[in-house]
C-alpha cells in the first residue's frame, strides 16, 4: 500500500491511498471511459468533462439537449437544502409548502413567540425540538396522503419543462394535517 508521504511527499495535505495496481486499475478505467466518449463524471457540480456546463434542458454546443438530472422528470429542485421531504434527486410528484406559515400554526412554537425566548433559554431548545418534530410529522402525512414524493419550502422547486403542470402548493394541508 502506498502511504500518503510516499505519495505527495511530507506535505501531504491531498493524498490519495491506493493500493499497489490501484494506480492502474483507476488509469484504465479513465481510458476505457475516453474511448467510449462518456463524461467524466457528472455530479450536482453539473460540468462535464470538457468544461460543458449542464443545465436542464440546455442545448449543447453539438446541438443536443443537456441531460436532466437523474429522476427529475418534469421537475427541478434549486435548493435541496429546502427540502423537507423525498429525495431531491428522484422525484417527479413535488409540493411545496410555505414552513413560516406551518410553524406559526405550531403551538409550541407559538409559545417560543409569546415568550420571547431566544437561542440561550433552555426552553427554547425544548420547544423548537418538539414544533420541528410536529412539522416533520405533518409534512410526511401531507405527503403521503397526496402521493407525493418531494416536498420543499416554496421557491425551491420549478418545472423543468414546459410541459408540465405547476407545482402544487399544500401549506394549508399541512397545516390540517399538524397533531
């Protein structure tokens, strides 16, 4: 096995460990990978290997269309960090629900509000825990009740073609759906 001061030296900061043939191994998979013509590897980062820059349903220099992200469908989310619900990669039946609305709705967050507590109030922890469990809770029964497999905060989602319908926004279901 190759070490990392072997590898980079004694300033090894970005050391790959690999073991003896590994180097190999990996060279003839990047070659077999060029002489199919396949990209690289597509991650969220969206490039492809020649610097091509994928967008969903961009047209590419050779006059193709970019691929959509695995599993979008007609679908695209633009922020997965919003997403409370479902996989953000392999979706096509999203909502979206406005959180702020939800929680005011929350009783326990309600309290958080009426006494004015902040970050360094024990309670407040207690409360935020129990009103964040409540909004989970309700957003998955929401979800599953309306066949959905994704849902986000508003403004997270947009359609990826033209084609399809506008996503449905289910705050007020949620809201029903609280305990």
């Amino acid at each position: 096995m190759v070490t990392a001061t072997q590898a980079a030296g004694p300033d090894a900061r970005h050391a790959v460990f690999l073991p003896r043939g590994g180097v190999l191994l990996a060279l003839v998979l990047v070659l077999f990978a060029g002489l199919l013509g396949a990209p690289a590897a597509v991650a969220d980062g969206t490039e492809l290997a020649d610097g091509t820059e994928l967008a969903d349903g961009t047209e590419l220099a050779d006059g193709t269309e970019s691929p959509v992200r695995p599993g979008v469908g007609d679908y695209a989310c633009d922020d997965p960090a919003k997403v409370y619900y479902g996989n953000h990669r392999l979706f096509q039946r999203p909502a979206v629900v406005d959180c702020d609305r939800v929680y005011a709705s929350i009783p326990e967050y309600q309290e958080i509000l009426r006494r004015r507590l902040t970050d360094s109030d024990p309670h407040y922890h207690i409360l935020l825990q129990k009103a964040t469990k409540r909004f989970s809770a309700a957003v998955k029964k929401m979800a599953r009740d309306s066949n959905h497999d994704l849902v986000a905060q508003s403004g997270a989602v947009r359609k990826a073609k033209d084609s399809a319908g506008d996503v449905p926004d289910r705050t007020d279901e949620v809201v029903r759906a609280l305990d």
